[in-house]
C-alpha cells in the first residue's frame, strides 16, 4: 500500500508520543472500586451482573456487568489485559475510539450472552469489551509479538486473541458468548480502523 511521506511521519508521532491514560487508568480504577465493593457486600454482584431473565427489571446490568468481577484471579487478568491492550488502542486512535470499542464490545458481547446463555446464569466481568480491544488490534497489528501468562515464548497478536477465544469454549464458568460477541464487534471496529487508514501499521 503505497502512503504518503508526510502521512507516514504523522502516523508515527501518534503512534510514539506520550499520550494521556487518565481514561484508561480511570476504567481499571473503577473496576477495582467494585470489586472492593463485592468482598464487602457480595449481593452486589447480583444487582449489578447481568441475568439474561432479570434484564427487563434490570436494564443497568447491560453495562453495569461489565464492571463486576468474581474473584481475584479474574479481575486481574482483566485489568492486566485491558491496561496493555487499552493503552495501544489509545496510542493507536486516540481516548475516543478506544472508549467507543471498549463500550459498544462488552455491550455486544452481553448481547450475546443475553440471548444464548441459560437465561437464570448470571454473567460478570470486562472480558467482553476487553475481547473488543483485542480484535481491533489483531486486524490492525496481527503481526505484532507478544505473550501469553502461561506460554513463554512470543508469538503474533492474532495468534494469541485466537488462542484466547477458543480457550473460552473449552472450560466451564467462562462466558463465552460475551467473549465471542465483544470480540466480533473488535473485528468490525479493526476494519473500519483500517480503512479509514488512521494508525501507523508496525
């Protein structure tokens, strides 16, 4: 793909000048918050988790969900992902784009799990919109090297996210339907990154 110089430098001093994380570091804040919250009072979790049969009489929980997490193992993990993969979409398009994937993925993927999940589960967490962040940047920087917690060598972003997602299907307790749809409308949202030709591809 041919690009112009003066379009090839800009992209680069977006993709390497400091940039402001209040937002991100704002979001993992907040997650932390509930989480607290939980371990103090644990009927939280079920006023604000998402079940599929209660969503009438609870229309927060579609977004509320997204920041409730179920044990320590599993906040971190998230809060983990969302800060390495939040802060490139941030450095990449900007605080905008990256809270607009962040939102509109776990609100997919909680779609999704809405519909497919037994409807009288109840589904937590931010995997969904982290799922989202994760498929925009496999279309935006497939090749970039990276790692997984338990495997000790690199390999390609794409590589990883699909690794990731196809774990989902294979133990139980893990929503996948959230990861799956979060990581569809990542896929949407990498697309339209990529044609708009709005980052710098390493």
């Amino acid at each position: 793909m041919n690009q112009k110089p003066d379009l090839i430098y800009n992209s680069r001093m977006r993709a390497y000048r400091p940039v402001n994380l209040n937002v991100l570091w704002f979001l993992i804040a907040l997650n932390v918050l509930i989480f607290v919250m939980t371990l103090v009072r644990p009927e939280i979790i079920y006023f604000l988790g998402l079940t599929p049969a209660l969503l009438p009489k609870q229309p927060w929980t579609i977004i509320a969900s997204m920041f409730v997490h179920g044990g320590f193992a599993h906040i971190l993990f998230n809060m983990i992902s969302l800060y390495f993969l939040g802060s490139f979409v941030i450095r990449a398009t900007g605080e905008r784009t990256f809270l607009a994937v962040f939102f509109l993925g776990g609100l997919a993927g909680n779609i999704l799990f809405a519909l497919l999940a037994n409807p009288f589960s109840t589904g937590i967490g931010a995997s969904g919109a982290v799922f989202a962040l994760a498929g925009a940047l496999a279309i935006i920087v497939p090749r970039v090297p990276v790692f997984i917690f338990f495997i000790p060598i690199p390999m390609p972003l794409w590589i990883a996210v699909i690794i990731l997602l196809l774990l989902s299907f294979l133990f139980s307790g893990i929503a996948w339907q959230a990861h799956l749809g979060g990581f569809l409308l990542g896929l949407v949202a990498g697309l339209i990154f990529k044609r708009r030709r709005r980052m710098y591809y390493f």
